[in-house]
C-alpha cells in the first residue's frame, strides 16, 4: 500500500484580536504557538544586545559635555541592566519550551514594553541637550529605535505596538520641543507605518506557525493510524492520561496485553507492564527509563522493554510523544507500540554466533580480546594489574590424526567443560580456534594465585576423558602474562603470553611459564636466525661432520654419526641445539634433511664397506609421505648399499605420530636400511614399539654413562637392563658420551657392543675421517 502525502495544510484565517494575542482560537492547540513566537523574539536577544550597546555608545559620543554626567551615567545604567538582565534571561530560556500559557505571553510582551520604555526616554530625558551633533544623535536613537523595534518585536505583535507607541510618543515629543513641528508629523507618519508593518507580519508569522503545526499534528495522527492498519498484529496505538492511566484501549492493544480492553482501561500503564515487579518495586532498567520519560514529559522513540505476557517474555518497543490542550495543559501521551520478540530473538542469536564459539559454547576470539581490553583499562585506571593465559592442548594432534575430526571436536567440547569448572567471577576463559584457549583474569595482582590456576588448569586438562568409548591422555601447556607490566595493549600482551606458551611447548609440553622480558629477546634472535637459515643451505653454508663408532671389544671404527654443522657469516658457528629445532619448526627440516641423508651416502662411498653412516632422522620428515622415496633415491645416486645406512630416531616419533611413524619405518627397513634408536630411556619410553620396530641398535644416552662413572645405582642399573634388552631382542647397544679410560672399562664390562666418544674421535671433517683409512679405496660408483 503506497502511503498518501498529507495536502499541505491552508493557512488559518486569525482575526486582529487573537493576532494581538487577546483571544485564542478554540479548536487548536495555541500553546504551541504562543511558544513558537516567544522563542522567536528570543532568538534574536544577541543582536538585539548588541544594537543596544551600540546604541549605548552613539549617545555616549553625541552627549558627553552637553548633558549632566549623572543623568547620563544613571540612564546609561538602566540601560545596561535592562539589557543585559532581559537578555542572559531569554538566552537561557531559549528553545526550551515546547507550549506556553497565556500569562508566558504577557510576561514577554511586558519585557518588550519594559525594555522599549527604556529607549523611548534619552530624546524626552535630554531635550535639553545642546548643540546639533547631539540633537541629531538623539533623533537618530529614535528612528533607530523604532525600526529595530518591528525588526525584532514582530512575532509579539500587541508588544511592537506597545513599544512603537512609547519610541513614537518619545522621539515626538523631542522634536516638538525643538519646534520642530512638520519633522514631529512626519515622525508620527513614519510610526504608523512601522506598526502597520508590524501587525501583518505579526499576523502572518502567527498564520505560517499555526498552519505549520497544524500540518505536524495532521501527518503525526495520519502515520499512526497508518502503522496501525498497515503492519499487522505487532503494532498498536497507545495512550495514557497526565496520571499515566491507560485510555482508550484499542483491541489490538488489550491483545498483546493479554487481557480485555474494559479490564485495563484507566489502569496505571506502568504497574501494567511492571507485572509482578510493581510489588516487589525491583524494576528493569528500560522501565525506570520510560517512567523517567513520563514524568519529564518528554518524547521518545523505539525505547525497548521487556515485559511479561501470559507468563511469556516479550519484547516492546516504544515510541511516543506528550500531548497538551488549547489552554497549554497537560493531557497525557499518545504513541505506538511494537512486538518485536522475534527480531530480538534473532538478533540475540546472531550476537551470539558472532561472539561464541559454535562448538565449545566458550567466548571465541573477539570477546575475548574485548573482555582483556576492558581488564586492562580497569587495571590502568586503578593502577592494578590483569593477566591473560594461552592454553595449548599438547597430543591432541594425534587424536585428530587417528580418530578423526568428529573425537576431535568432542574431545574439546569436553575440555572445555573443564576449563570452565576452573573459573571464578574473576576469569573469563574463551576458545581462541583449534585447541587453543585463553583465560582473561581481570585481576591478577596476585602472581602465585595466577599461577596456581595455571597449574590447576595443567592438571585438571591432563587426567584421562573418556569419548566415543576411547580413553584418551592429552595434556596441555600454559603461558602467562600480566598487564599493563607485560604489555600496554590488547596486542602486545597477548603477544607477550604466545611466548611464554612457546616457551613452555618447548620445554616438551605439560609447563606452565610467566612471560619474561626476556622471551622478547630470544623470539627476536630467532626471527633473525630463522631467516639466515632458510638460505644457509643454498649458500653452503651447512656442513656435515662425523663422528667416530668404534666396537667395544677392539676399538676398531664400525662406522660414523653423521652431524650437522652450520657456519654462518653473520652468526658464527651456530649449535644444532639452536638451529635443528627452528628448522623443525620452520619446516625446513625436510630439504635439509634430504640434503644430510644425501651427502652422508655420497661420502660414505670413500669409506670401507665394513663402515656404515648413521643419519639422524626427525618426526616432521617421517610425517613427509616422499620420504621414503628421498632414502631410495640417496641410496641409487650414490651408490651405497641399503644396510650400510642405519637412520637414527628418537622415542619422542611414536609419541607425536603414532602408527604413522612405525608405517614409515616399515617401508624404510623394507628397503634393507638398519634402524638406530636413539636416547632411549630419556623421554617416554615404551617397549611397544620396540616389539613393533626391528631396530638394530639402541643408544644409551650419555647422561646415564656419566651417571654410570659416579657410581650411580640408577644408571647402572639402566644400562644393565638395557644391555640385556637389546641382547634378548637380537639388537646391539652404542653407549654414546665414553670420553675417558675409565668409562670405556666399565662400558666394556656392563656388555655394551659399541662406543661412541671423545675418547676415540670427535665429529671430524670427511677429509679427516677418510684419513682413518689410508688403504681404503672406493666401494661403490656414483
């Protein structure tokens, strides 16, 4: 339905007697037009004063010596008083009335008179003056007078008239004192049609305002009674007495109330949306809003609220505006209602979806880092401190890799159920996407509580969840940090968290650590370092060198560890403790790996075929499905045969890849390459898959041979039951770390079958191992 424009509306006719403001007109609201003229008249007091004190100034000059200095200093001082008294009074009242009485009208229009009668004295108060210079400045004082007077007097025009007459009668009298008799006629004719001016504009500005708000109040009642035929059951038109009693109750009203019209007529509106509020006085904050509006009488428009229905929640929206009679009374308001229940519902969820994590129920990343700002502007005004916590599930990888998304997901739903057990009215925990979480702690002046919670979450996050009929062990790392110590902004302490949490990955996993400055130091020392690696191997600048194993009993070389050595102009001589677990994590690890296995099998071809090169192998390049295929391709470029290569791996690859790693190595030792297993008893050992895996040779890590030369019970009795292990299981055993006489006696005895140590060679360069064989020729061809 096209909605029609209201016709403008036709001026009203207003006779002499309501223009001058004696009578009114019956049938409309003229309040707000006798507010419509006095704001008129107010809005012009700027100029108004300072004509007057440009006025003030004229005379000064025309009268100083030809009038007594008091008469002129006490004028001068009504004058001023007067104008500015009058002024700062309308200023302040300007705009601020929407209706006005008859006696408002009077009181301005009795202002107008006063302040004219005023300016009407200096040309009867100083007659006397002398001298034409100052009889022309009082004559032009009062033509200036009486134009300003229709000028700005207008809208008021009983007051233009008042104060025409009083200007009029003053400049008059003047002249006639000076015998100027025909200028004293012309001034009068002059007055007359000044006021003459004065009445029909006066008369026309009262028509245009009153046809103006006539034409208002026609399209506000049009659009009403629109909205309420034309947008269903939702809308409905209200209306209340000055008590705020409900009157003339449309059915459409009484319905969304859920009562009959007659019932609720003439009951208080607000007790009626109250409902059970009204007794217990605990109303929502949307109703002290609207009984705020009632009583100031002001309007409003969609303010929402919720209230109660057949024991059902919904939600209104409400507009509405005061209403008052001819005589400038108030009489109550009238405006339209909205049911708009489902749009809050569907912006509720729409909220929702944008602010929670669909899986978890947990705040998602926006809340979360909205949550830590307002922490942290809390903590900056009180000078206090607030902390926030990065949360990273450790193996959960593996059960994603293995069970599929579906555990995944199910398993965080549990985690999260957690975490959330862990909270207090102090935190707020979120889900940041993947198994990454975070807790905001808006206070955290407390570092031993924060860490406390850290480790709670630690421990709480490791024990055993039962899924889908699996038991699965995962645990969990936190990293800390506190602002505004730790950082100023949302960015930079979460920043600061990150590398306290990468700090504790890197501890292996199952850590809580705090954020330390220097963390900052070391991530920037890695950014750099990660960078000078990624071209370090196309420039050559990464070497291998090798180190001697040699059998127990004889000492005769069985073979060399292949080790990689990095020499970088900018960095020096960089350690592999450094730079093996950045590739690892930059995935470099693959093409230098592949380079390693490469040039140890090229270089092995100039050793006897007795000797063997073992290379170190990570869990990221078993996880490369085409490694298997670089193994058979360094082996057929070079030449080498398979079981003169042994690859060496740790326990920590069954740990993070599962099944996967024993499917890579069962291809590889397809391939007739041997098998070393490296540090074994060092980090979660496991005789599993030793009965899974053929190895041929165990290392026993040189902690334990160390331990073993002092006498240590504990590291003998590893390296006794290591020994006997790899007996019972057809493996050999290499005791790594043998640097004296004295370790290589007891190593001996303990039964270990090869040594690897300082004390028969350290990692050499190839020109220097294959100086360990002077009678060697080539055994294989490239």
């Amino acid at each position: 339905m096209t909605r029609a424009r209201p016709a403008a509306a036709a001026r009203p006719m207003i006779d002499w007697r309501t223009a001058l403001g004696l009578s009114e007109p019956r049938d409309s609201d003229w309040g707000k037009v006798r507010a419509a003229q006095i704001a008129a008249v107010r809005r012009h007091w700027p100029t108004r004063l300072a004509a007057e004190l440009l006025g003030i100034a004229l005379l000064w000059t025309g009268l100083t010596g030809r009038v007594p200095d008091t008469w002129l200093w006490g004028w001068t001082a009504l004058a001023l008083v007067a104008a500015l008294g009058t002024g700062l009074w309308r200023a302040r009242a300007a705009g601020a009335e929407t209706t006005a009485s008859p006696a408002g009208l009077w009181r301005e229009t009795a202002a107008a008179l006063a302040a004219a009668l005023v300016w009407a004295a200096p040309p009867a108060l100083f007659a006397s003056a002398t001298g034409v210079e100052a009889q022309l400045t009082l004559c032009a004082v009062g033509f200036a007078v009486m134009v300003g007077i229709v000028l700005l007097l207008a809208p008021l025009p009983l007051a233009a008239a008042g104060a025409l007459a009083l200007a009029a009668a003053g400049s008059t009298m003047f002249l006639g004192v000076l015998g100027l008799d025909l200028l004293a006629i012309a001034n009068l004719a002059f007055a007359a049609v000044l006021l003459a001016s004065a009445l029909t504009q006066g008369r026309a500005f009262l028509m245009n305002t009153a046809a103006q708000f006539a034409l208002v109040e026609k399209e506000e009642v049009v659009s009403l009674l629109l909205r309420e035929h034309e947008e269903g059951d939702a809308d409905w038109l209200w209306q209340i007495d000055a008590a705020k009693s409900l009157t003339h109750v449309s059915p459409r009203l009484a319905y969304a109330l859920g009562e009959e019209a007659l019932a609720i007529e003439g009951r208080p509106f607000l007790q009626i949306l109250a409902g059970d509020s009204w007794e217990t006085g605990q109303f929502a904050p949307a109703l002290h809003a609207l009984a705020d509006k009632l009583k100031r009488r002001e309007a409003f428009s969609d303010l929402l609220l919720e209230v109660k229905v057949r024991g059902e929640t919904r939600w209104w929206e409400l507009s509405a505006s005061p209403r008052y009679d001819e005589q400038g009374a108030f009489i109550g308001f009238r405006g339209v209602g909205s049911d708009v229940t489902v749009e809050r519902h569907s912006a509720d969820k729409i909220n929702r979806m944008a602010r929670f994590d669909t899986l978890t129920g947990l705040p998602n990343r926006l809340q979360v880092n909205e949550a830590l700002g307002q922490a942290m502007a809390e903590a900056e005004k009180w000078r206090g401190r607030c902390g926030f916590m990065m949360i990273d599930l450790d193996r959960f990888k593996a059960v994603n890799d293995t069970l599929g998304h579906p555990v995944g997901d199910r398993l965080l739903g549990r985690v999260s159920e957690r975490l959330m057990g862990l909270m207090s009215e102090n935190e707020l925990c979120g889900r940041l996407g993947g198994d990454e979480f975070a807790v905001v702690i808006r206070d955290a002046s407390d570092p031993a509580r924060v860490e406390a919670l850290g480790r709670r979450i630690i421990e709480e996050l490791s024990r055993p969840y039962d899924v889908d009929q699996h038991t699965l062990y995962i645990g969990a790392s936190v990293g800390a940090a506190v602002g505004p110590r730790d950082g100023r902004t949302v960015e930079t302490l979460i920043r600061s968290a990150d590398l306290a949490l990468y700090r504790s990955k890197d501890a292996g996993g199952g850590h809580y650590h705090a954020y330390e400055p220097q963390l900052h130091v070391h991530a920037e020392e890695r950014r750099v370092l990660e960078m000078a690696l990624r071209k370090a191997l196309e420039k050559g600048e990464l070497h291998l060198a090798y180190q001697p194993v040699v059998s127990a009993d004889e000492a005769v070389v069985e073979g060399f560890e292949a080790l990689m050595r990095w020499t970088s102009p900018e960095h020096g001589n960089v350690s592999p403790a450094k730079f093996i677990p950045l590739a690892e994590e930059a995935r470099l690890i693959g093409p230098i790996g592949q380079w390693a296995l490469r040039t140890a099998c090229m270089e092995a071809r100039n050793w006897p075929s007795t000797v063997r090169v073992a290379v170190n192998v990570s869990a990221e390049q078993l996880h490369d499905p085409r490694f298997v295929d670089a193994v058979r391709t360094a082996l057929a470029d070079s030449g080498l045969p398979a079981h003169r290569l042994e690859l060496e791996v740790t326990e920590s690859v069954f740990m993070r890849e599962g099944t996967n790693a024993v499917a890579v190595l069962g291809q590889v030792l397809a391939l007739g390459v041997r098998l070393a297993l490296d540090d074994f008893g060092t980090g979660y050992s496991s005789l599993g898959y030793l009965s899974r895996t053929k190895f041929s040779t165990i290392k026993i890590d040189r902690s334990f041979v160390q331990g073993a030369s002092r006498n240590a019970p504990e590291s003998l009795a590893i390296i006794r039951a290591v020994v006997a292990l790899a007996d019972s299981l057809g493996m050999s055993t290499t005791a790594e770390g043998v640097e004296t006489e004295e370790e290589y006696a007891m190593i001996k005895r303990l039964g270990a079958r090869k040594i690897q140590g300082y004390l028969f060679g350290r990692p050499m360069s190839p020109a220097d191992a294959r100086a360990l064989f002077p009678n060697a020729t080539r055994t294989a061809v490239a």
